[in-house]
C-alpha cells in the first residue's frame, strides 16, 4: 500500500528506531484495514471509532502507541488535523524488580556459558536487550573494563562499565569465538527474542514467580545502584535515561530501604512499664 511506504519512508528520514517503525506500520495498516475508505477519506472520527473499539480489550499503553502511530500518519503523511482527538494518560505502574538473591538464583539457573554471559551482562550493565544483541566485539574495552552502546535510544552513544569478575570470563569465551562480530553472534545480531527466551527458561528453572524479563534485570540493576547509595544522576547516564524523570520511578521501589524503616508499631509500647 502506497501511504505505508510512505509513512516508513517518513520515519526512517527522521530517524525513528527499526522497533519505532515497525510498530507504527502495524497500528496504521491495522486502522486502514478497519475503517475500509481511501486515505482521502479518512477523518477524526475514524481514529476515534478505531481507538474507542481497543479500550476493551487492550491496554491504556497499547492504546496511546496506536494513538501516536495514528497522530503521525495523518500529520506527516496524510497532512490532516489531528488535534480534536483526546489521548488516554499513560499508565504509571512500578517496574517489577527482583532481590538479589533472586537475580543470584537466576544467573545460577543459566544452563550455557553463553547464557549465563547474556543474563550477567544485562544485569550488571543495566544495557536494554535490543542494545546487548548489537554490542559488539570492538565495543569493548577490556583494559578499562568499558565499553560502548553504539546508537541507543534516541540514537544516542553512551559508556556502560564492565563488572571486573566478568572481564576473564567475556575475554576467555571470546577467545575462541575470532570470527564473531558480535559479542554473541558471528556477522548477524541475534534476535531480542532469542535473549527473552534465555532469560523466560532461567526464570522458570530457578522457581522465580515475578515476572522476569531482560527488562526486569534492568530496573533491578537500577533500583540495587540506588539502594547501595549511587548518586541518581549517576543512574541516569548509565541507564542513557534523557530526563532524570524517568530514573526518579527506582526511588519509589528501593525495597531494601523501606524494610529498614523502623515500624511505629513496634515502638509504641516501648518503656510503658518503666
């Protein structure tokens, strides 16, 4: 269809991530099959007609990735008012995050070498699983015990620290590996599923009842710096977070600090007989 095209030509040109772009491509193609009328055609009501249907069945974020996905394509590709049509509020729900024994458990329950690299890796870098496929061998610095995200979110490059413990194990498994470009992969990225399928089998091995995803072990790298008393700002640029804002929801779920508070309860009746 000839307006997808170039609604993927529009994103691509303004560099909106491959992810970004397939989504969009999925909620518009979904739209234009429902409504059934020509893109000339199309008007406010239709979106609202559209999104009205998905708030039974489908999530308040779900829906605002539509609603953006739609908002684009009849701004930039269609060239048409889009501003009587209301958006929901996102959903503000605190990231699940495991304990460290959890995490401990998790890493135990690797059944590869490669595996237990990906899940250690994801939890000490705080590194998102689309940035972990595409790092790569020349990203490293294992001197420095550094290395590079190259084009993460909002095409941004950032510093992560590599754990020391980590640094002999990544140089040994490499070592037999010269033909990869990719820390785990030879010339072509492995798939983020592939990295949610290792750490759905981890999780499951280790008797882990939380949800568990590479995303978990992120919020959980996040919410463990904060709790052992990294400066905030600090999480942020190792998280590549754009606005503080956005690392502030990890001061909301330091659970280690909340048991440490001293429940007024248990003090109330201290001294009342002396």
């Amino acid at each position: 269809m000839e307006v997808l095209e170039k609604l993927k030509t529009e994103l691509k040109i303004r560099g909106f991530s491959p992810l970004t772009v397939r989504n969009y491509t999925f909620f518009v193609e979904k739209f234009l099959a429902q409504t059934d009328k020509k893109p000339t055609e199309l008007n406010e009501d239709d979106v609202k007609a559209y999104l009205s249907v998905m708030f039974d069945t489908k999530s308040k974020n779900t829906i605002m990735l539509a609603a953006a996905s739609l908002k684009f394509f009849y701004k930039e590709v269609l060239k048409k008012n889009f501003e009587g049509i209301p958006l929901p509020k996102k959903e503000r729900r605190l990231p699940e995050v495991l304990t460290k024994d959890e995490v401990r458990k998790l890493i135990d329950s690797t059944d590869t070498v490669k595996s237990r690299l990906i899940v250690s890796l994801l939890y000490s870098t705080g590194l998102r699983v689309s940035e972990l496929v595409n790092l790569k061998v020349s990203d490293l610095n294992f001197d420095e015990k550094t290395g590079w995200v190259r084009q993460g979110k909002g095409s941004k490059d950032r510093l992560f620290v590599v754990s020391g413990s980590l640094v002999g194990e990544l140089k040994e498994y490499l070592e037999t590996r010269k033909e990869n470009e990719f820390i785990f992969s030879k010339a072509k990225a492995l798939t983020t599923r592939n990295i949610q399928k290792i750490v759905r089998g981890c999780k499951e091995r280790a008797g882990i009842n939380k949800k568990t995803t590479p995303h978990t072990l992120r919020h959980s790298f996040a919410t463990h710096l904060l709790e052992q008393g990294t400066d905030i700002r600090t999480i942020q640029a190792m998280l590549g977070h754009s606005s503080l804002n956005t690392t502030q929801v990890y001061t909301h779920i330091s659970s280690e600090q909340l048991k440490k508070v001293e429940n007024p309860l248990d003090k109330l009746f201290e001294n009342v007989n002396e």
